[in-house]
C-alpha cells in the first residue's frame, strides 16, 4: 500500500512560508475564513516546532505549534493544514509525528490540541492519533467542549496525548539548558 508519502518533503517552517500558506488556509477550509487566526508569528519564532510539507513545488500542508512556556513539559499545536488532494494518505500523521520529536526532544512529555466541535473530520483523526478528549465545561452535540476558547463566544474540544519513549521517540539534545 502506497503511504502518498513518497513525493514528500517535510521540512522546519521558514519566514517565507507564512505568504504561502495565507494564499492556500481559506480554501483548504471550504472558504471559511481560516486566515485571520494565522499568525506570522508563528513562521517567525517557533520554527523548532513548526513543519510545512512540500510536494511537487507547491504546498502540500503545514503544521504549527510550540512549546509551552507556562507548563513545562508540554507542547501545543496550534494549526494543521493538508491540502484537500493530500488528505487521507498520512500526510497529516507525518506531520504530528514530526511534531511529537519534536517536542520529545525538548523534554516534552504531553502534546495538546483543539478543534471546533463541528470539525467531526479533525475529532475523529485526533482521536486515531491517540489523543484524548479532556473535560470541558459544557456539551455540544455530545461532546465535551471548553467554553469562551480561544476566544469569548467560541467553545473548543480539547485533546491531550502523552509522547515520550514507550511511544518510540528518542531524545535529542540531552543537557540543552534551552529545553523545556
């Protein structure tokens, strides 16, 4: 079986890619407009933590996300993309595997995400990858959801998923006073 990997770079994101993929995130979205929560901060300052895949010269997806620097031992992701042609072929899992290394290799031991309670797609792969769903404070469509996150008026459902070596990762950079 053919992973649709084969033809895929994934490398660390750059300060140019934030063009590239402002031009791409509305449309991958089915024109909900994605692009106001896409911080070139992000393309700037987390480059460590943050992955684009390329294939064929064009963009093929985009992971972003970031150590926390309030809780230790902690990782964050804050927005995956795939194009719509690439999904369901493990681009997505290369990315987040990408992404657990990393956050391994900073002495982290949980990664956490989020999704509106109305991407039943993002739920369900979150799911597949391992993740949990946390506790919330209310319920939409039977799903446990945090309230008034990110922002006031939006609800989230929140996932978390330990990483470390029973996972098969390996840490990097043992010693780096940087790490988290």
């Amino acid at each position: 079986m053919t992973t649709g990997l084969s033809d895929v770079n994934i490398r660390g994101v750059e300060q140019g890619d934030y063009e590239r993929v402002l031009a791409i995130i509305d449309g991958w979205w089915g024109g909900r407009v994605m692009s106001t929560r896409l911080s070139r901060v992000f393309f700037e300052h987390f480059g460590p933590t943050g992955f684009v895949a390329d294939a064929d010269g064009e963009l093929a997806g985009f992971l972003l996300g970031f150590v926390s620097q309030t809780y230790p031992g902690e990782a964050y992701v804050h927005f995956v993309g795939v194009s719509p042609d690439r999904r369901r072929r493990e681009l997505g899992t290369a990315l987040y595997e990408r992404f657990f290394g990393a956050a391994y290799a900073q002495y982290c031991s949980v990664v956490r995400a989020s999704t509106s309670p109305i991407n039943t797609t993002s739920i369900a792969f979150h799911r597949a990858l391992g993740f949990l769903i946390e506790p919330g404070d209310a319920q939409i469509d039977g799903l446990s959801v945090r309230r008034d996150y990110p922002v006031p008026g939006e609800s989230r459902v929140q996932f978390v998923r330990s990483v470390g070596a029973r996972h098969g990762l390996a840490p990097v950079g043992v010693g780096d006073p940087l790490a988290c």
